[in-house]
C-alpha cells in the first residue's frame, strides 16, 4: 500500500503552512513545509556570497549542500549541512526577495523533487507547497488549493511583521517555466479571503472525510 499524502499549495500567505500543521496535528500525520527546504537552500546561496540569479554558481554550489531530515513533535524537520536555521534566518527580508530566483533554477528544483517524494518513509504526510499536487505528489487524492486575494494577503504578511514582497514572489513562482504555481488538476479550492483559519481547516477535514481519511 502506498503511504498517503495530503498535497496543499497556494500563493504566499494564503494560509497553507497554518492549515497544513492544523490538519497534520488532527489526523497525527507528520507536516512537511517544503517552501522552507528552498528557503534553506537559498540561505547558503546568500552565505556563501552567491547572487540568486547567478544559476550557474548555484547549480556548481548545489551538490556540497548536505540536506537530512526527522520528525520532530510532528513535523519534519530539515537541516543543511547539519545546520537547523531559525525561523528569522529562513524568513529574512534577504531569503524572501531572492528565494523565488532560487527556486526556479532546475537543479535546485530536481533536488528537492526527489528529496521531497523521499519523505514518506517517515510516514503519512500533509505537505504544502506550489508544486506538490501538480509535480511532487501528482497521483494523490487528497489536494487542496488555498487562495487569497492579493490585498488579504499582503496585510496577513504585514500583520506577522515580515517584509514580503508576495505579489512580486507570486508573480514569479505562477510564470515560472519548470513547475509553476498552478491549481492542479483534482484540487478542491479554497479561497480564504473572508474565512478564518478554524473555517479553512474544516473545510478541509471535511473533505478528508468524504475522501475516506480518517480511515
Ligand atoms: O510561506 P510562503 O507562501 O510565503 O512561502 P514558502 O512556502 O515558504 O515558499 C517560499 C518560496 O519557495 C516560494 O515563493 C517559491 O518560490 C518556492 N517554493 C517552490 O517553488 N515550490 C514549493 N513547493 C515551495 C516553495
Ligand atoms: O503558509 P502561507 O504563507 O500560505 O501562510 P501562513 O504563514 O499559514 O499564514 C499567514 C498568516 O495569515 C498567519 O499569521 C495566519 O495566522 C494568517 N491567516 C489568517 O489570518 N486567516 C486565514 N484564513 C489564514 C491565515
């Protein structure tokens, strides 16, 4: 039996890392935060002096990266190069502006496709992203779509304190020619602009429900 996975994308700020670890606390599923395995990566980029647009000094870097990974009070944590980087390192004005560069260069993106699928050896996942029904998890049954009006989600970024261009990351991620943003095939759609959290999150276990999980 294949292990399952729960696949939830969107734009940034959309509400999808807040659901994802509501739901996989729920259901005791382990929660997988893949846009902090490109922030990482864009992190050492930075580090070592590297511009996010010089894709041929990243993709030289790339293979020296060491990524690991283990649950860790139900969710997956990840290092690189043995180092557990703090939520202000991975969400520095810094990573933001360049992470969406970052993610689009293709070695970057092979990387983490396969480091991504590898994961269910440690379990039943809910992991969110922008490619994880669409590319990662394609077969899955379980996908959600979280949206928000741009405006919504600009004052969501502001209101946590963070500098976050996220139209401009948007704009970026959804033109994007290796596996852009999109709403896949088979996702239910969400849009949180006018619903809080406890709405999306039920919404979604209700779903789950009709989809047969819990078993
Ligand atoms: O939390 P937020 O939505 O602001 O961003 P994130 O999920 O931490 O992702 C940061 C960036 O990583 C995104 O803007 C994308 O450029 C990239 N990303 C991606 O390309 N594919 C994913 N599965 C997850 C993130
Ligand atoms: O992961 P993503 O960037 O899509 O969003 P998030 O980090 O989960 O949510 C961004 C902020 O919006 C958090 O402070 C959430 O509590 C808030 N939020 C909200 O106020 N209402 C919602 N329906 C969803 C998220």
């Amino acid at each position: 039996m294949t292990t399952p996975v729960i696949a939830i994308d969107g734009p940034a700020a959309s509400g999808k890392s807040s659901v994802a670890k509501r739901v996989a606390g729920q259901l005791g599923w382990v929660y997988v935060n893949t846009g902090n395995m490109f922030r990482m990566i864009t992190w050492a980029v930075l580090q070592a002096g590297i511009d996010a647009q010089d894709a041929a000094a990243i993709t030289a870097l790339e293979p020296s990266l060491r990524l690991s990974f283990e649950v860790c009070d139900g969710q997956m944590t990840a290092r690189i190069n043995d180092r557990l980087l703090t939520d202000a390192e991975l969400n520095s004005p810094g990573v933001n502006a360049a992470v969406s560069l970052v993610a689009q260069i293709p070695t970057v993106r092979a990387r983490l496709v396969s480091e991504q699928r590898a994961l269910v050896t440690h379990g039943s996942l809910v992991m969110e992203g922008r490619d994880i029904g669409s590319v990662i998890f394609p077969d899955t049954p379980h996908k959600f779509y979280i949206d928000a009006s741009e405006e919504v989600r600009a004052r969501r970024r502001a209101s946590q304190g963070l500098s976050d261009a996220v139209g401009l990351r948007d704009k970026l991620d959804s033109t994007r020619k290796n596996a852009p943003l999109v709403v896949p095939q088979g996702a239910l759609l969400i849009d949180s602009s006018e619903l809080t959290l406890d709405q999306v999150v039920s919404h979604v276990i209700a779903a789950l429900r009709q989809q047969g999980i819990p078993s």
